[in-house]
C-alpha cells in the first residue's frame, strides 16, 4: 500500500479551483519533486497532502501509520534571540537531548548542537529545520522550497542530505522547489503541475515532455548532470549552464 494516494482530487477556494482532478500515489522510500509555474497548486497540493484543505471533490486515502515531517521555506526568528539549537529543538517539539542529538545527526550538522541559532548561516538553519522534522520520524517528508536564499552549492549539498537521509530511514520525500537543475535531478520521480498533471515520470521524461516545455522552456535540461544519485550512470558532457528558476507564491 502507498503511504499516501490522492484520486481524482479537486481543491477549490470560492469559485476558484486551484487543483483539478490530480490523482497520485507516494510510495515508501521515493525522492517525489513538484515543479509548476506560479499559481500552479504546488502549495495547495502539500496543503491537501499534510490534511489542511478539505477536497472540493476526489479521495485521500492515508495509510494507518503516517507520520508527516514538514520543512518549511523559511522560519523567521529575532536575530538576536539567546538561544542554542539544542535549545530550539527541545521547544520545538518538546523532546529529549538524545533525541536532539540523533535528529542533528541525520541532518548532518551535530556540531552546531550548543552554537546559538542566531550565528547560524541560511543553510545551516534549514539543516536545522530539518533535524526538527526529522524529531517525528516521519515516514513522510515534505519540503516546502526548503533552499529558497540558498547559493546553488548551498542548495545541491542540502539535498545530498536529504538523499542520505532517505536512505538511513526510508522514508518518502516531496519536494516544492524553483530550482529545477538542482532538484529534478536529487528526485527519483517529477510532476510537473499547473492546476491539473501536465506530465510525470523520471527527470529526463519529464524534461523532454511538451507540456513542461512550454512552460520553462528546454534550458533546464541540460542541468541534471549538476547533481545525481549515485544510481545514475549518465553524464552529460555537454549542459548548457542556464540557470532556469521559477518561484512559488
């Protein structure tokens, strides 16, 4: 059984429907990307996913033991505010040091335990959003824009933790990101959305559809060598370097 599958579902605010008759399935252990122009129902999407929006129409089915961990664009907090990471993560989900530690650990930055979150860098304080998600051992992950202020070396070393991550535990990862050279190619599958399904399938299927093509063009191609799982064997000699983004309202 997946872990969670959506038939045929439609969300509407008022008299405008953002998502149109979206049918997917999450599997266990699957890298899933999102990508979509803005106003596409990306966001509405993991809204629909995490049980926050009720469906205008179509079914989400859960499994018993779902347990989602959500890592948010941003979290902003007083720069000035005295306290250690450690600190931060047992407020935020009220737990033990030992598992602030392991949770610091998976997110690869359990040096920065006692260092006060306000030294922290962009990146290093999305490592520790993720470590707080992780404090749920979710089986779910969902990434939210995660790397969004985020350089592109920035970006590319955040999500080898997330493939090592899903690795160590196995569990599902779906991610909402603009920046499409870098996360297409960390994901085991991409769905390209703009208010229903354009297209879907692996990186180099999706990049080569009309559909995504006519909505970001085919520069973006040419950049899924930048990064890829250690399962993949092709390389592309020759990538074109454009650096295509879109952003997420």
């Amino acid at each position: 059984m997946s872990l969670i599958e959506l038939k045929n579902l439609s969300v509407a605010y008022g008299s405008n429907v953002v998502l149109r008759n979206v049918s997917l399935a999450i599997s266990q252990g699957e890298i899933l990307t999102i990508v979509g122009p803005n106003g596409s129902g990306k966001t509405t999407l993991f809204r629909a996913l995490i049980g926050s929006v009720n469906p205008a129409s179509g079914r989400i089915t859960r499994k018993s033991d779902l347990n989602i961990g959500y890592v948010p664009q941003r979290l902003h907090i007083g720069t000035t505010l005295p306290i250690t990471v450690e600190r931060f993560l047992r407020i935020q989900r009220n737990s033990s040091w030992q598992s602030c530690v392991q949770a610091l650990e998976k997110a690869g930055i359990r040096e920065l335990a006692q260092k006060q979150v306000s030294d922290l860098s962009g990146g290093q304080f999305q490592r520790v959003m993720l470590a707080s998600a992780l404090l749920t051992q979710p089986n779910l992950l969902l990434l939210d824009e995660a790397t969004q202020g985020l350089d592109q070396p920035g970006s590319a070393d955040f999500y080898r933790q997330i493939e090592k991550v899903r690795k160590e535990t196995n569990c599902a990862v779906v991610m909402i990101s603009h920046e499409l050279h870098v996360v297409m190619s960390a994901s085991d599958r991409v769905i390209c959305l703009n208010g229903h399904i354009c297209c879907q399938g692996t990186p180099e299927i999706v990049t080569s559809d009309p559909e995504y093509r006519a909505l970001f063009g085919t520069g973006t191609g040419g950049q899924l060598a930048l990064y890829r799982h250690h399962h993949d064997h092709v390389h592309d000699e020759n990538c074109d370097h454009d650096h295509s983004k879109i952003s997420e309202q």
